[in-house]
C-alpha cells in the first residue's frame, strides 16, 4: 500500500490570518441556530501530476469516484485511481453549513480471509456442508429418477400383458424381458433409496462436525491483522443525497511510516443517523495506526462535521463577510469577475439526486458584497439592468478605508420588492437556490465592485 510521507501542505490563502488566534482555539460549537455556518480546518486533496517526470508538482482534486480521480482542471481530467500511487493533501480554513455529525465512532484491526486462520477453518467447514449437501441432493435426484424407471417398466410389463389378454400372440420371452426390466428397475430404486440414506446421515454428520469449529475458536493470528475496519454513524440535519468520506491516518508498517489517505462512497445522509462500516485491505500484518481522521464531502465539496478541527459558529452574515476578506486577501491588487462559491452550496443543490432539475445557464448581476442582486438570459441584459439601476441612484455607495464590508455597494431596502428573476423562465427551486448560493464579488484593482457573470447551479454536479 502506497503510504504519503508524514509531511503536510498548508495553504498559502491570507484568509488564515484574519482571524486572531483566541476564535481558532474556541470552544467546541454548539448547536446556536442563528449560526448555521462553521468556520473550520479542511483539507484538499492533490495527486501527483502525470506529466510530471521529477514527481514534484501536485494537481488538485476535483472530486472522487469509486474507481476514479478527477482533477480541478478545466478539461475535467480523469485519472484511473489504479493510477494514484497516493494522495497528498493541504490543509486550509474553509466554511460549510451546519455540520454533519459522526458519532459511535470505532476503530479496528481485524483480518483478511486469506489470513485469517479462524475464518479458514470456518470457510473449510462452510465447503464441506456445501459438498455434502450437493452429494445427497445429487443422490436424491437418482432415486427420482431410479423411480420413475420403475414406473417405465411396471407400464411396458402392463402393456405386454393387456396385449396378450386381446389375443395377440406375445413370445414367452417378451413378457420374461418386461418382467425382467421391472426386477431390475425396483432393484435399482432400492439402492438409490439406500445411497441416499447413507448420503442424509453423512451429511447431519458433516455438518454437526465440530472439528473445525473448534480449530476456529483455538486458532490465532500472531502476526496481527492486516485490514483497517472503521464504523461510524452519519448524520445531518439538512439531507445529502450523495457523499464520501476521506480517511487520513498515520501508519507504521514495519520500517515504513507515512499517512494512508483512502476514500469510500457512502451514499445518502439525512437526520436519522446511519451506521457506515469502511474496511480498507493491504496493510502489512502487524500494522499500526494512529490519529484517524474523517473528512465528508459531496461532489467534491467537503462539508464541516461536529469533529472538524478549529470549528468556529458563525451567522450567515459572519461567513459572508469571512469570504469577502478572504477573496480581498487572494486577489489585493487584482481585477477579477464574480464567481460562486461552490464550496458553499445552496442546501437543495445537496439534497438534488438529478442535476437536469438544476441546468439552467442564466446570467447574473452580484453586488459588492457578494449578494445576488438579479438574474438574466444574457450577459447584455444584466449589464444593461446594473446600469439602469445606477442610473435611478437605486443603490448606494459607502466610501470607508480599507477595502472592508463597508465599502459594498448594496441595493436599498426600498428595492427589497424588485422580482430576483427577470429571465420569467426559472422554476422556484433554481430562484430559491439562487438566492441561497454565496458568490465572491467582482474585483478592481482589489476593491470590490458591483459585476456580471454566467452561471448555472448544474456545474456543482460536474
């Protein structure tokens, strides 16, 4: 098993440096309702890049498939995950919504079959009831047909006999053939019978054996176990329709050491909390590993859990203005358009099991603070739409140092009523998760400005 030297990346994002040290040491999150939001640790995952003889760069990941790793690129590359020698990760502050909870969680060691000496003994047991009962259901198939001879020759002895009764000349040695056949069906019939007999009894003994039970109970496995079994319940209290979860942990296999990072689908979460068995084969017997860590994520996206490290609540308006520092922070003198935070999905993108529901490309106008402000059919509306509201002097303008929330440009409680959706197409679920999705404004020269852009929520399940 390809094993990651016990090295770490840590994201080179300013956003790790707007909080001050007292909020990442806070205090477990509890469960205050109008902070939905957690400010937490995560990780992303990279792979070594294919094209890279000297093994030194890392491509990041999109998401994972069972069989598959796609790169975050924007050819959407898959590679076979037979091809991933192993992964590696780097850690950066991220916001999720309300947190997935993992509890009851259990680690073991426990045995593959072809090393496990009391499953051997019980597999050998389970082939021998098999067998037997094969061989007395072969033997129970003979008798039926040893029987139905007997009934062949009973009816041709019958009929030779009815014949010679209507005065067809019969010779004495048909009927001594026909008597013959019978003797010799019901002799048959008899030692079916008796095979079978033998065959029943051989089988209740077989099976009531207790040899290699008790071959089972006494056997060891010396060496120790060579499978990592995890078991956990999952639970959210907004339903996710698909997941995964990424296990790290740091291993020692005799002189190796290093961090083991393995994925594995776990379908649907919702409140009612589910039971996950993980069991991850080709550790070395005897392997030990420590410091196990869950990470949940979905199409990609990981989402914060109740033992997410550093977790800090926040409010809706508190995550919000975090992305916005943030996004000064990466881009502080740089022009740059709106884009979604797909990171933060609406909740009915994560509950979605058909991404046709959601594929609708439409354009939109986002505020300063990252607020949707209006959504069109194209780019030329939405432009012609910011204008025409700039020009009715429907927005406002706060002018403060330091390239803060203050400095957005909002649109006033008076135009609380103006229709979000000015395309008139949009089904209420794409308007609502419009409304419900986060976007980091335009840019220029690191201040941010009212802008455009495309969008259409369907690229979440891409």
């Amino acid at each position: 098993m390809p094993l990651y030297p016990a090295r770490r990346f840590w994201s080179t994002a300013c956003a790790c440096l707007l909080f001050a040290p007292s909020a990442w040491s806070a205090s477990p999150p509890d469960s205050d309702s109008t902070k939905p939001y957690r400010l937490y640790i995560g990780v992303d995952l990279l792979v070594p890049d294919p094209a890279d003889d000297d093994g030194n760069n890392r491509l990041p990941v999109a998401t994972l498939h069972p069989r598959e790793v796609v790169i975050d690129d924007t050819a959407g590359t898959r590679l076979p995950l037979r091809d991933v020698p192993a992964f590696s990760w780097a850690r950066k502050p991220k916001v999720s919504r309300s947190p997935v909870t993992i509890s009851d969680f259990a680690q073991y060691k426990v045995f593959s079959i072809q090393r496990d000496k009391a499953m051997q003994a019980l597999a050998t047991q389970n082939n021998m009831n098999i067998y037997a009962q094969e061989r007395a259901a072969y033997e129970q198939m003979k008798v039926g047909e040893a029987q139905r001879m007997v009934g062949h020759a009973a009816a041709n002895l019958n009929g030779v006999r009815v014949a010679q009764r209507n005065g067809m000349i019969v010779d004495a040695r048909s009927i001594e053939a026909a008597e013959a056949w019978v003797e010799r069906a019901q002799d048959d019939a008899a030692e079916a019978l008796d095979t079978f007999a033998d065959q029943t009894i051989d089988s209740a003994g077989m099976i009531s054996d207790p040899t290699f039970i008790d071959q089972a109970q006494e056997s060891s496995n010396d060496e120790g176990g060579d499978v990592l079994e995890l078991t956990f319940k999952l639970s959210s209290p907004e339903p996710i329709a698909d997941a995964y979860v990424v296990v790290l942990g740091a291993v020692v296999m005799g002189e190796q050491e290093g961090i083991v990072t393995f994925h594995q689908s776990v379908g649907a979460i919702g409140p009612e909390p589910r039971k996950i068995k993980i069991r991850k084969l080709g550790f070395t017997p005897g392997f030990d590993i420590t410091d196990v860590k869950l990470h949940v994520y979905s199409h990609g996206r990981e989402l914060a859990t109740n033992l997410s490290e550093r977790a800090v609540p926040m409010s809706r308006d508190e995550a919000r203005e975090f992305l916005l520092l943030s996004h000064i922070a990466d881009h502080a003198i740089e022009t740059v358009t709106p884009t979604p935070v797909w990171n933060l999905p609406p909740t009915a993108l994560l509950a979605a099991d058909r991404p046709a529901d959601f594929d609708y490309p439409v354009v939109v106008n986002i505020d300063a603070d990252g607020s949707i402000i209006s959504i069109h059919n194209s780019e030329t509306e939405a432009r012609a739409y910011l204008a025409e509201i700039h020009d009715a002097s429907e927005l406002r303008t706060k002018t403060t140092p330091g390239k803060s929330l203050s400095a957005s440009v909002r649109v006033t409680s008076e135009d609380a009523g103006v229709t979000l959706d000015q395309t008139g197409r949009l089904p209420s679920r794409v308007v609502a998760a419009m409304r419900d999705m986060f976007f980091l404004p335009a840019l220029d020269l690191g201040s941010p400005v009212p802008g455009t852009t495309k969008v259409n929520l369907a690229d979440f399940f891409r």
